[in-house]
C-alpha cells in the first residue's frame, strides 16, 4: 500500500512540474501497474498522467495516451474504474488528432460504462469537426446536447461560430449569434463572439457589417478587446479605408484598450499603401513613446512605404535604424530599398545594396532581379541587363512575366 501511495505522490510531483515528457510519462504509467501490491493506482492519478501527457508537445503524444487508455480498458483485472474525466481526456486527444470518429467511439463507451457525458466532451466534438470542417455535423452535435442533458454554453456557442467564420460561413455564425442574442437566452454574447463575427466578415471583405457589428458591440455595453479593435483596423486598412481605422484607433483609450504591436503595424502598413507616409510615421515615433518595439514587419512597411512615395534618404535611414536596434533585415526590405533606389535613378548605389544583401546571406528572388534588369534595361545598358539576366538563370531563379 505505502508503495502504491508513494508512487502515486511522484506521479503527481512530476505532473505538477510541468516539465514531464512523454517516455517518463509512459514509464511511469507502466510502474503505477507493476508495484506487485493488491491495490491499483488512484483513477485520480491516471486522470492527472494522461492530462500532462496530452500536454507535452511530442508528436505522437495523443496516439500514445490513446493506446494507454485502450490498455485499461483491455485489463479488467486492474481495479480501476474509469470516470467522466478519464473518456473527456481521451475523446479531446482523438479530435485534437483528427479522429473525431474515435471521439463518438469514446462518448458511446462512457454512456455505456454509466459514466455519462457532459458538456466538456461536445465541445471538443464540435471544435474537431469544425477543425475539419463538417460544419453540419458540428450543428447537429450542437442541436443533440440537450436531448443527452448537456445544456450548450457560451464557450460551445463561440466555438462552433470560429468554425462557422473560418470555414467562410459567416451567414451560419450570424444566425448563432441572432440565437444567442435573443431576449429570454440564458446567455448573451461575449467580446469573443462580437471579435469572431468581426474576423469572418473582414476576411469575407464585408467591412461595413464588420464595422456595424463592433458599433452594435460598444451599445451593448460590451467593450472591445485589443484583439477585437486590431481585427477590425487591420480589415479597414487592407480595405482603404484608412480613415476609418485611425477612427477606431482613437476610440481605444476610452475603451480601456492599449493598443500594442498588431494595431500600430496594421495602422502603418494602411497608411503607407495610402501614400500618407507622414501620419505613417507620426505613428511610429507614437509606437516609440508608448514602450513598443517596432519589429521587421513595421520596419518593412514604412521602408516600403517611404520608397514608394520617393524619399529613399529617409528610407534608408530607417533601414539604419533597423541594425542599431537589432532587427535584421530580410529579402522584403533589401527589395524595398532596391526598387526605391532605381526608381530614384540611382542604380549604382542599387546594386551596392544588392551586394551588402548578398553579403549578409540572403540570395536574390525574381522579384531582387527584375527590378535591376528593368532599372539596366530603363537606361539603355543591355549588355549588363543580358549579364544580370544570365546570372539569374544560373542561380536557378525562374523568370516571370515582369522579368
């Protein structure tokens, strides 16, 4: 008996460690089973192993809890009776696995063991079709829990309306969303169900639902989260309407909102592709002020950006910048400042960026050559636009239609 309980005491010291991999895990599955006593392990302690096990981040970490769970259920000798949580534990790994079929599988065997089910184990059914896509399963799953005595809760609501939105079906999400909002409903949408409806129409292009959608959220007292305000900025901005994100930008404070890296990147992108370089950089000296790091993406938006719209001297004092706070460029910003250069005319100091690129490492694409082959072919010198030309064939860079 001491043995078994000390055992069981490591078990859950290693689990709590969070450090725990897999063949430890494993191992000390096998040793909870071998002690030679008469008392088997504590299902508490089981449950406890096989949850850390799903949550280590070796690759076949679910195939293995499967085939420990189907060990148990083989031994009948063991003494150990199976609980709720045990077959919620392994029905989540088969749908984290993509075998939502063995997850049914694993709920019919804990109806039948008298275990029951609850709603932790739908929600995991409805997150794996989702994740594959069967959208109507995921509906008639959803319309089921009620006849098994699982009442659906906000979290399954907000689920199968991330899958609804991914998969492109933002009509279905609304429709969820129109239930839920429904006066006498024992739930009433959330800042994650206002910011899931708010990503599906941005990416189905359909701003000004996405907008009226965030506006119907602030009256409903539900304020908008960072990530919330982010989704509909950045949708504005690659919508161009620029005006309307730096809107909603200046709205955040008053909804206790910061805004962080995501939002000033989506802000100066937008600006930038609008051609306003001067608010684009009002906002990066903003970022600065506020404590937040610009990192490559912003870097390669305003160099992009200031190159487009001619001042290549302030581009490249960025692109200085850049090495002094120890962003390291890559091919988009050597690019950047190759096509604003010769677009500027000056092709030599052109190919002196094209070889410090080189330099450092970084091998030219098809856009890095039709650039300068274009630029060499703008002034008349086709000889070098021939050589540059041939360089790249050598190089195994396929040409396209530009080049």
């Amino acid at each position: 008996m001491n043995k078994i309980r000390h055992l069981e005491k490591l078990v859950k010291e290693r689990c709590h460690a969070g450090n725990l991999q897999l063949e430890e895990a494993v191992s000390l599955f096998h040793r909870l089973f071998s002690t030679g006593t008469n008392h088997p392990p504590s299902i508490l302690t089981i449950n406890l192993l096989f949850k850390s096990i799903a949550k280590t981040k070796h690759p076949s970490r679910f195939t293995t809890l499967l085939g420990l769970f189907n060990r148990l259920r083989r031994t009948r000798d063991t003494g150990v009776s199976l609980t709720i949580q045990t077959f919620g534990l392994v029905l989540d790994c088969c749908c984290r696995m993509g075998r939502v079929d063995l997850g049914f599988c694993v709920l019919g065997q804990s109806l039948r063991e008298g275990c029951g089910v609850d709603t932790m184990m739908f929600g995991s059914l409805i997150r794996g079709l989702c994740t594959g896509k069967q959208m109507r399963d995921a509906a008639k799953v959803l319309a089921k829990m009620p006849l098994l005595g699982c009442a659906p809760n906000l979290i399954i609501y907000n689920t199968l309306m991330d899958g609804c939105c991914r998969n492109g079906n933002t009509r279905m999400g609304l429709e969820l969303f129109r239930l839920m909002s429904k006066e006498g409903s024992c739930f009433k949408p959330d800042v994650i169900t206002y910011g899931t409806l708010i990503r599906g129409f941005c990416r189905e292009g359909k701003i000004a639902v996405a907008t009226k959608m965030f506006e119907e959220m602030v009256a409903e007292g539900v304020m908008p989260s960072v990530n919330c305000c982010n989704i509909l900025i950045d949708g504005l901005c690659k919508n161009g309407d620029v005006i309307a994100a730096q809107k909603v930008f200046e709205q955040m404070p008053s909804f206790g909102v910061v805004a962080d890296l995501y939002t000033y990147n989506s802000l100066i992108d937008g600006l930038c592709k609008s051609a306003d370089v001067i608010a684009a950089q009002k906002v990066f000296e903003e970022m600065s002020v506020h404590g937040v790091v610009a990192d490559l993406y912003t870097y390669n938006s305003f160099i992009d950006g200031l190159c487009k719209n001619g001042d290549i001297i302030a581009a490249q004092k960025v692109f200085e910048e850049m090495s002094i706070y120890g962003v390291i460029a890559d091919l988009y910003t050597y690019n950047s400042l190759i096509n604003g250069l010769c677009s500027h005319g000056d092709t030599n100091s052109a190919f002196r960026m094209f070889d410090k690129m080189v330099a450092e490492g970084l091998g030219p694409n098809v856009i890095t050559y039709s650039i300068l082959i274009h630029s060499l072919c703008s002034q008349g010198n086709m000889n070098s636009a021939l050589k540059m030309f041939e360089e790249m064939i050598a190089k195994r860079v396929v040409p396209d239609v530009y080049t």
